[in-house]
C-alpha cells in the first residue's frame, strides 16, 4: 500500500512502527483501526452486527471503498465530458492529490482515468507510468500516446509486431491452396480497412499528428528496406481509416488525403472514370514548388498492388476499347493519365529510394509501337474467337509482335500490361492466346512477373481450366517453361503447390511424379512450404478418380501456335 503516507493516510510502515514500540499488540490494532476507520459516529455502534454476522472489517473496508472509487469514476468523466478550463483544472488538481497511491491497485483505476481524460500530462507523471511495466500496461491509449510521442523507440516496438502481423496476413491470403479463387483481389477497399490491425493503428494513432509522423516514417524505411508493396497497401489504408474514424486533424493536414479518397473511390468500384481521372491529374499537377516530395508519397499510395491492380485493368480495358472503335492508343486522354499514374506507382520504390521526387516521361515508341503492338494481338484473339464461333477452319495466330518483345526487356511498365494482357486471356480460358503470351511473360522482369500477386492471380485463372491439364503440351508450357525455371524462389514453390492443389487430377502421372518430386521442400524452406507440400501429397495419394471413360484422342489445341522467340535467356 506505499504511497498512502504521502497523501497523509497512515499505511504499513505507520502500522509497522506502532506494533515495533508498543506493549500490547492487540491494543495497538485497536487504536489503529478506530483511527483510521470511516469517521463516521453514527455508523460505529453498527459495526459489531456486521461481526456477529461473519463479515470481515476488510471485506466491509473494501466495499465502501469500491462504491467511492465507482462513484468518483462517475465524476472524473462527467468533468471529462465538458473540457472546458476550469474542468481541465479541477481534474489536474485531482491528479496531483492522487497521483501518489497510483501503485495502490484498488485506487490506480482513478488514478489511470484521470489521466486518460487530460490532453496534457506533466512529464514527471509520464516517467513514472514509463518505468514501470505494470503501470505502463494498465493505462489506456491516450495516456500512452502522450508517451510515445516523446519516445519513437517505445513507439516502434508497440507498432513493429503489427506490421509484421499485417504483412504475415497478406502474404497468407496470397498463398492460401484452399481456394482457386483470386481472393485477394476480392475483398472491398472498406473491408480491407476493418482489418483488426488496421483498426489498432488507427487507435493508437488517434487524433496525434506526430504518431501519425512516425508510422508514415517506419513504413517508408520498411518498403525501402524490403521491397515490400504491402506497406503501400497500409500506407493508403491507415490514411483511409483515419478518414472513416473522423481524424481531421490529421486527413487535413496529409496533402495526400484528396488523392487517396478519390483513387480508393476508383478501386472500390473497380473503374476509373473521366471525371475522377481529371481529379486525380489536378492532384498531380498541382503540386507546388517545393513540395515534390510528396510525390513520394503520392506514388507510395499508387504503388498499392490493389491500385496498381486497377490501373492495369484500366489499361487493359482502354486498349480493347482501340480495337473495337479502330483508334489508336495515343489518341486516348484518359489512357495516357492512366499511364502516368500507372509509371508512378511502378517506379515509387526507385523514387524513394533516390529521393528524386519527378516524373518520368513516357517514351514516345511506348505508345507509338508497343501499346499498338498489345492492339494488334488483342484483334487477333478477337479473330480466333470470332473464327470458332463460325465453325470455321481456325487460323494460325501470328507471333508476337517484335516492339512487344523488346520494350518487355528493359520496362517495366511494359512488362505489367504485357502480363495483364496474359492474366485477361487466362481468365478467358483461350489456350492458344496462353500459349502464345506464357512464354514471352517468363523471359519478362522476374521480379514483375513473378511476384506474389501476379503469380496468385496467374494461378486462380489456370485453377479453373483443369482439363487443359491432362495435354502434356499444356503442362510442358505451363510447368517446365514457365514455373520450374523459378523454383528456387520460395514464393514461386508455394504458388506452384498451390496450381498444383487444384488440377493434379487431370495431370498425367509420368509428369506430376516428377514434379512433386522437384519441388520437395528443403531445411531452407519455410515451415509453411513443409505443410503445404505434406498435405498436397496427402491429397494426390488419397485421391480417387472418378469412373468416366475418357475420349480415345484429345486434338492439342497447341499445335498450331507458333513458339515465340524469348526476349533474354
């Protein structure tokens, strides 16, 4: 009970004295317990019955003192609920009369409410609560916002473990075999933001300028350190949950809130429109001298892979809107905003990282050769498609354009719209088209073409074309020229497991034996790659086909299309 002496309430080191000088003990508690009882003289001569009936002077004590302690709870907040000056007061002089019995644990509640409901807490006060990690523990978030603020160390050790939770999330719903589904993309901008970390971010930050400061800072630092586009995802997020939770005094002081609101508008509806394409371009061009640098952030934002999702498929959709009005890209406004912002977001790692806050210029054969290249496959496969309506003899596809194959080299932005071309036709099933477009997408930028969302989106769409799989020509395509190449990659190795998950069925067996083999996990592999590959074979050994009798030959539908030459070994 330390602390009751200096608020001049006798505690144990007064009763210790008492019993340490006196003759009777007995005594000693007596005049202990009638001095610092409840000094009430009507309620002494009552006391004996509350003996008589087996309740303790304790259990009485605590009782009384609970029912206070509530009711002076009740009052801190009635004065919280009216901030004003002579309130603030008030509640600061009840800190400084209560602060010392705050290691008294039946008191500490008033004492830690208290100082939830000041805007301003007295450093030393502050101290206290710092070094002692029960104290520290038990205070609320805004007791311990007034805290970090000063302390970026303490701060970054409460956030790190959500942002590895985050990540560890996001990554898991990219790997997770038990669906064929896309399900990462599927998930609303709103709901992504209820996420439970994202929620805990948003109190922790609260209304505070300066935390918010702080998260910003170690979210650049870890996309910088890590490559790791979720931190974008987070970056947008924590921003949009701040709108939604009324934390103007932060969203109006981020440049980058206007721009966030109207691109998560755009995502959530999965289309970018020409009157919010115009809103984001003013954004952009109305960046003021000397504020480049929020470019960085600008791009951090598009960088999210659910932007850059959008994006691409607005590109996507802009160039099939050329082959049916028979224009050319360059001709298209919104296209080339589209691009822009689409570069920006591409490049956001390369731009924080060399703190050179300006735009790149689109090349002018970029738009001269290459998007009218990707037009002139789309017509083709608009052709082949047409052609099989009819019933008529099917054409030979033409290879890939040449401009198509070289801006894949060396651009990246190339490489994204190339991919998403590919990712459409598999989500068309058009086994020619996937034929003709893998190989060119495995001689693209690994690290584009290859990273997780790609390769979970790429995987969803062959999931659901299993019967492909039982052409062996299909499977030398998809597996040996496309995914064995990259299985030193771990996240390649679990997005193969997972393909493989879903169409082993209709893979031959001279061909699945040998991968499943390859593909066995080493020490180096994490344990989640160990329970992945473990339960597949579980499931390839437990499996029973199902009695239907096959067709004695199956045409490949391959041997027409021409092998198109890699861009780089």
């Amino acid at each position: 009970m330390s602390g009751l002496e200096e608020v001049g309430i006798p505690g144990p080191n007064h009763l210790r004295e008492a019993l340490t000088n006196c003759t009777d003990p007995l005594t000693a508690i007596e005049d202990f317990q009638l001095q610092n009882g409840i000094l009430l003289p009507s309620l002494r001569p009552s006391l004996p019955f509350l003996d008589l009936h087996g309740i303790r002077r304790l259990e009485f004590h605590q009782a009384i003192m609970e029912d206070l302690r509530d009711r002076l709870l009740q009052r801190v907040s009635e004065l919280a609920a009216k901030p004003d000056k002579n309130n603030l007061k008030t509640l600061n002089d009840l800190l400084t009369k209560s602060f010392p019995v705050v290691n008294v644990k039946s008191l500490r509640p008033v004492v830690l409410c208290i100082m939830q409901h000041l805007p301003k807490i007295k450093q030393e006060y502050l101290s206290v609560i710092v070094e002692n990690k029960e104290l520290y523990k038990e205070s609320s978030v805004e007791v311990k916002q007034q805290i970090w603020q000063d302390n970026q160390a303490l701060f970054g050790d409460e956030v790190s473990p959500l942002l590895s939770k985050y990540i560890d999330d996001r990554e898991n719903l990219l790997f997770n075999h038990q669906t064929d589904q896309p399900a990462f993309f599927q998930s609303s901008s709103k709901t992504r933001r209820q996420d439970k970390v994202v929620q805990q971010l948003t109190k922790m930050v609260g209304k505070n300028i300066k935390l918010y400061d702080m998260v910003l800072q170690f979210l650049r630092t870890l996309f910088l350190r890590t490559r790791n586009v979720h931190y974008c995802t987070l970056r947008a997020e924590l921003l949009m949950a701040l709108h939604d939770a009324d934390a103007h005094e932060i969203v109006n002081l981020d440049p980058c809130h206007k721009f966030a609101w109207c691109l998560d508008a755009c995502i959530r509806e999965k289309n970018i429109d020409s009157k919010r394409l115009k809103e984001l371009q003013g954004f952009l061009d109305g960046l003021k001298r000397g504020a480049e640098q929020v470019l960085g952030d600008l791009s951090m934002i598009l960088c999210d892979p659910h932007a850059i999702h959008t994006l691409s498929m607005s590109v996507t959709k802009a160039l099939q809107l050329a082959t049916s009005s028979e224009s050319l890209p360059r001709y298209q406004e919104d296209l080339i905003i589209v691009l822009r912002m689409l570069r920006l977001g591409l490049l956001s790692w390369q731009m924080v990282d060399s703190q050179q806050f300006k735009e790149m210029k689109l090349e002018a054969t970029f738009i001269t050769k290459f998007l009218p290249g990707i037009v002139s496959l789309m017509v083709d496969d608009q052709v082949q498609l047409l052609s099989g309506r009819l019933d008529e003899t099917a054409t030979q596809l033409d290879p890939v354009p040449q401009c198509v194959i070289t801006a894949n080299r060396d651009n990246t932005m190339a490489n994204i719209i190339t991919i998403y071309y590919g990712l459409n036709i598999a989500k068309l099933h058009d086994v020619k088209g996937i034929a003709r477009i893998l190989p060119l997408l495995a001689s693209c930028d690994i690290d584009t073409v290859y990273s997780d969302t790609i390769l979970h989106m790429l995987v969803s769409h062959l999931a659901t074309m299993p019967d492909c799989f039982a052409n062996t020509e299909f499977c030398e395509l998809v597996f040996q020229q496309f995914f064995v190449p990259m299985v030193s990659r771990e996240n390649v190795v679990r997005h193969f497991l997972r393909l493989l998950w879903w169409v082993h069925p209709k893979v031959p067996s001279n061909i699945i034996e040998p991968l499943l083999k390859g593909l066995e996990p080493n020490k180096q592999h994490s344990e989640a790659v160990h329970e992945t590959y473990k339960a597949l074979n579980a499931k390839i050994s437990n499996y029973q086909p199902s009695p239907v009798a096959t067709p004695e030959k199956i045409d490949s539908p391959l041997m027409a299309v021409p092998a198109p030459t890699p861009a780089h070994p």
